[in-house]
C-alpha cells in the first residue's frame, strides 16, 4: 500500500471507483466519466500534483482504490484544504484515515501549518476519518452545501503543525512520487 500522484493509465481504476458507490457523485463534482477518454482528462484536470494542489492515489496491491489530497495550498498562509475518497471495496480498512495520516506529515514537512477539511454532518465515516488523522472540530456551516434539491450542513475541523500527533494509524503508508 501507498500514495503517490495520479497518472493517466489509472482512468478505468477511477471509472471503477466511481462506478462502485453512487455517494462520490458529489466528490467528482459535475463531471460525466462516462468512459476513460474523461477518466483521463479528470485525472489531468482534477487529480491534478502541482503547486495549488497535490492529490494522491492510495493504491492497494497495485490498484488505485481512492484519493486523498490538499487544494487551494495557500503559501503566504501556510494553509491548505484537505480531502479525500474512497471506492465502495476499500471503505472499512483504515486506508482513508492512514492515507490523511501521511499526507497531513508530508504537509508539516513541507512547511505549511494549518489543514482544512469539512464534511457533511450525515457523513459519519468521513468525520472518524478526520478524528483518526488528528483533524479536531472547529465548527458547523449550516447548509453549506447543495445536492440536487437537499442543503447539507457540514462541520469543519483542522490540524495544526503544532497539534499533537494522532495515534498510529492502521496502516503505515509511504508517499511515493
């Protein structure tokens, strides 16, 4: 098991995640990936590793299984947004909490201070993937969020450089580039 950045033969991997759990709707946005010609170009375009952004496959026995990753990195403040995904298969083993775990020390290491993340407040397995990574709670923005015609509440949490280490997640996870 590992992370490392998203390449363009990985489309049917996504296709498949994508496929397996009809709530990741909502992390691929208004994308269609009807076929691998747009699991491609998401990849290209979405699952971008650059200066604003670094996703990360979370690849199990060979196979992408899920993303995790930092947008809008903020260097004058030190900040960054972090995220994350899994295929219906890989939820239920501690990879999203141990991929966040890695990517949250990769961040520290990297200089920056203070991560963000925010979740729906129905979405218990996100909220004890934050817990797991050292994310604590910082509020609640109600009805931050639209699905179709449904207003979600979401509630933030944060991991500062200084916080205290997590607990050592389920699975230790080497970031490769």
């Amino acid at each position: 098991m590992h992370l490392r950045p998203w390449r363009e033969d990985d489309a049917s991997a996504l296709l498949a995640a994508r496929r397996s759990n009809t709530d990741l709707v909502t992390q691929f946005g208004d994308a269609e990936l009807a076929d691998e010609t747009d699991a491609r170009e998401f990849i290209a375009s979405r699952l971008s590793y650059g200066d604003g952004a670094k996703n990360w496959a979370i690849v199990v026995d060979g196979d992408p299984v899920g993303n995790v990753g930092l947008g809008a990195i903020n260097r004058r403040h030190d900040s960054a947004w972090a995220h994350y995904w899994l295929a219906n298969n890989a939820r239920g083993h501690g990879y999203a909490g141990s991929a966040l775990t890695a990517v949250a020390a990769w961040a520290f290491g990297a200089g920056l201070f203070r991560l963000e993340l925010g979740h729906r407040v129905n979405n218990l397995a996100s909220c004890r993937v934050a817990n797991t990574a050292g994310f604590l709670v910082e509020g609640l923005e109600r009805q931050k969020l639209r699905y179709g015609d449904s207003r979600f509440d979401v509630e933030t949490h944060a991991r500062l450089a200084t916080d205290p280490k997590p607990a050592r997640p389920r699975h230790d996870i080497p970031i490769r580039s």
